[in-house]
C-alpha cells in the first residue's frame, strides 16, 4: 500500500495494494496509475477546503454496546424514530435514542443472520439482506426482540465462494422487493452442485414482487454495494472499481437495463431474462464508444472519478429532510470505504434520462463508510466497517451521525446542463469583485470499456469556455463551452470564490457525467 502520509491517504493501485517497501519500479505495469494517484494527490492537496468541515457539518460517534463487533453493514429507521442497525456478523441491535450518540441505548434485537449487507423496514416488519436470503423479522410479543424470521426472498444461486455477496433490500411504492448481488468471486464449494458450476443471477438485480415471485431485472454489475432511492423513488446502485469497472459508478437500476459487466451475459440468454444483448461484447474501446456500439449498455448516470472521489462507492440515502440538512434537499449521498467519507451527487434528466454531478463532501470518519441513512431530525448516521479492505480511517468498525450545525457553506448546490455549457448555482450568493480571483481549470474525459482491473481516464481535452455569465443576484454563474462531449465526465476546478459575507468556497470540485447533450 502507498501512503500518502501528509494528507493521511491510502492508495490502492489497481486491484493490487503495495507495501511501502515494495519498489514501484518492480512493477511497471502499476506505473501509469501511480502517476495517476500522485497527479491526483497534487490535486486533492491544491484543492482542499478552505475551512474545518465542523464549521457546516460536524461528526458525532457513537457509544456501542461494549464486547461488540459493531461493523455496521445495514440501516434502517423505525417509523418512532428508532434506529435498528445490522452488523455484517449477523446481529441487528436497535438504539432507543439514536439523536443522542453518547448514550443511544442499544438493545439486541436478532441474531443467527449469515452476513447481514442492508436493512429496511418495510410493512410493519424489519427486513435483513442476508447471503442467500431477505429474512422479514418481527416482533409478535412486543418484548423488544425477534421472535418471527420467515424468508422474504430468496432464489438466487450461492456457490459458497466468498465474493457472492447480497445488499437490500429497497422496497418501490409498490412494495416490490429488490436485491443487488455480486458477481461470483473466488472458488466455488463443490456441495453446491449446479451452483457450483454457474450460481445463477450473480451481478444481477433481482426482484420479488409482491405476489411472491422472483424475477431477474437487470444486469452488468461487479460488486453493487450500495442500493438506494432518489426523492422520487427511482432505484440506484453504486458499483465498485474492477473488471468492466474503471472507477465507482451511480447507476440508474430500471428493468432490462445493461451495465457492463460481463459475467452476467450467460444469464441475460436464459429466455426469462428481460435484457437483452449480445453473447460477446467488444473488449477495449472507450465507454463513449460503448454508448455507441454496444447492444443494450446504459452507462451510469455518473462516474466518481478515482481517487479524486474516492475508490469504492459504498451506501446510499437521498435527504428527503425539508432543510434539516443543510441546502441539498433531494439530493443523493454516497458512502465511501477507501477514504473513509461520504460524497454528494445531483442528478437532472436530460433526454428522459438521470446524468449529473458529484461533490465532494464530508472526509475524515473513523473508518470506511458502509452504510447511510437520515434519522426523523435531518442528521446522516454512517455504519463502517474496515472488514476485507484497508481505508483512510483505521478504526476496526464503527457508527457516525453526520449533523448541519445551521450554517450554510458556499457550495455549488447544483450543476445543470444547458445546450451549451452548464450553469452553476451556488448557496449563497458571491461576492463578484472574487470572480475574477482565479482561473477557472475545466476538462472532459472519458474511459476505457474493457475487462481489465480499472481503468485511467483518457482522451483528456481541456474545455473551450468562451464566455462566463452571471446574474444579478450572485447565485447562478453560466460557463458556456464550445466543446462539449458526449460519453466524457466534464471536471471542474472552480476558483477560491467567496460570498457576499466573506464565506469562502467550501469544495472548488465537482465532476458532471455528459451522456446526452440538451436538444436544441
């Protein structure tokens, strides 16, 4: 593993780790990556906030229940308020006063769950993704633990290899239940039979309706760790950087979509498979040219660029708080295991279509962020764990509440396409004498489709601006650009702006994914 000790990062080259021993000479195919992530850490460096984060955002642990592992893998909120929390080892433990992170009152409230990797509460009962089942638990005697497990969903193949993970569950309004499964990693157990050979279903959603049936919804995932909702209920998935996948992606989850990956192409030709595509897709080209060639591929509604964002996009929850959050209601939150933080991302549709932007937002926790939810009084709690990956904060497990301290950051609240450019409004409004205090650096990128580990960004292009627009008020600044592409991630270094009231520019980054231009 490389450190970067002065900004306190751990690179993860590739899909390798290296020892700070290791010469990176002895490697020469890991060169062009660390280029990459020590051109990035320049970046991160020249780009850092202005300001402590505490002053808009600050972090609270919480005390846990003593001789606990508490790797916190799955969230979910009672309707009273309460916070029941899973934990990989297969607890679900559910804290009484989850605003109050020194004396939260945990209580244990299930046990003998297999990996527990996502919670919901659902129709009066607690449901827990675990690795070969979505297990509805309830309470039937009111003595504050489970007494009723009964299977909600289950169906798809486990072949005993240690990769084959499941995270959910998210229940749509129509109260059909969805899970993300891994794609199948490592050697299989023999006692599984067909399973064994082919498990079925791996790097696929899947979905049980609610008249009981399982059915295969879509597909092209690696390690779809994070499953989640935006406001208006629509499904995302966050992947993580691999084979087929260059850096974490949000995707937008719809029936018979395609994402890429293919080890879950022999499935898609089962004749119940609502997706359809080739049997063989192109290895090599760019994600631009995919958008372009390859039959059924949806791209991702937006790219996290690696490093830069962070290395494994993790949980997902959209703060459908009014206010109590800070400016950024609506809009969705990632959790990020490697960097040990949480990102933001605003979407748009454009040609009936989600793209958008992703922010960064909050760093520092004490170890990598797993899973995210909003609590009834507007704070974000992130479950962590540290289990079978390194990151930037080295606690073992973990729980955070992420709380607005009632001051709004001068942030960019939202980037939107327009036909030529994009416009930028912010939170509050600028100071224009510091318009003009700094360049404004800008340049698109796209990325390779190909079954290699990662992937760079190439076909780097700085971005014509030909003209800066602002209005009246200071809110909203107009970039138009001669240049834009689609299939390309459009960054963004924006000046060290500053508000009418002296608040410096929180973030000065934001990276906005360019799928479709706006029609004229």
């Amino acid at each position: 593993m490389v450190v970067a000790k002065r900004l306190g990062v751990r690179w993860q080259i590739g899909k390798r780790s290296l020892a700070s021993s290791t010469p990176l000479w002895s490697i020469p195919s890991l060169l062009p990556r660390v280029r990459d992530s020590l051109a990035a850490l320049l970046l991160l460096a020249s780009t850092a906030p202005a300001q402590d984060q505490s002053t808009y955002y600050r972090t609270e642990t919480y005390e846990l229940p003593k001789g606990v592992n508490f790797e916190a893998s799955g969230i979910a909120i009672l309707p009273d308020g309460k916070l029941a929390v899973g934990l990989r080892k297969g607890e679900v433990w559910i804290a009484q006063n989850p605003s109050d992170t020194a004396k939260p009152d945990f209580k244990l409230f299930a046990s003998g769950l297999h990996e527990i990797l996502g919670l919901a509460w659902h129709d009066g009962a607690l449901y827990a993704t675990q690795r070969s089942e979505v297990t509805r638990l309830r309470d039937t005697d009111s003595d504050g633990k489970a007494d009723e497990y009964l299977s909600a969903s289950t169906g798809w193949g486990v072949s005993g290899a240690y990769h084959e993970y499941a995270y959910g569950p998210v229940f749509d309004k129509e109260g059909n239940l969805y899970t993300s499964l891994n794609s199948s990693m490592g050697k299989a157990w023999k006692g599984a039979g067909d399973e064994e050979k082919h498990p079925l279903w791996r790097g696929w959603v899947v979905r049980k309706t609610k008249e009981g049936k399982l059915e295969p919804f879509c597909a092209g995932f690696r390690s779809p760790c994070g499953i989640g909702q935006n406001a208006e209920g629509d499904i995302f998935i966050t992947d993580q950087q691999g084979n087929w996948m260059p850096t974490t992606p949000l995707f937008h989850a719809r029936k018979g979509a395609y994402f890429s990956h293919a080890e879950s192409i022999p499935d898609a030709m089962r004749p119940e498979s609502p997706v359809k595509i080739a049997a063989k897709q192109p290895d090599g080209i760019t994600d631009a040219e995919a958008m372009k060639i390859v039959q059924g591929y949806t791209p991702p509604a937006v790219w996290l660029p690696y490093v830069k964002m962070g290395q494994s996009g993790t949980g997902i929850a959209c703060d459908l708080s009014p206010g109590k959050f800070g400016p950024f209601e609506k809009q969705m939150f990632l959790g990020e295991f490697v960097l040990s933080g949480v990102n933001r991302v605003f979407l748009e549709k454009v040609g009936g279509e989600y793209q958008g932007t992703c922010f960064p937002f909050i760093d520092g926790l004490q170890c990598a962020a797993l899973a995210l939810n909003f609590l009834h009084d507007g704070s974000l709690v992130v479950g962590q764990s540290n289990r079978g990956w390194n990151s930037k904060g080295n606690r073992p497990f973990g729980l955070q509440r992420i709380v607005w301290t009632n001051k709004t950051p001068l942030e960019v609240q939202k980037m939107e396409l327009l036909k030529d450019g994009f416009r930028f409004t912010y939170t509050l409004p600028i100071d224009k004498e510091s318009w003009g205090t700094g360049k404004l650096n800008a340049q698109s990128y796209t990325y390779p489709f190909q079954s290699k580990y990662g992937g760079d960004e190439i076909d780097a292009k700085p971005l014509i601006i030909h003209a800066i627009q602002y209005s009246d008020d200071g809110r909203v600044m107009d970039v138009l650009i001669s240049n834009l592409r689609p299939g390309y991630v459009h960054e963004f270094e924006l000046p060290q702006l500053k508000s009418k009231d002296g608040t410096p520019l929180w973030h000065r980054m934001a990276y906005y994914t360019l799928n479709k231009l706006k029609a004229e």
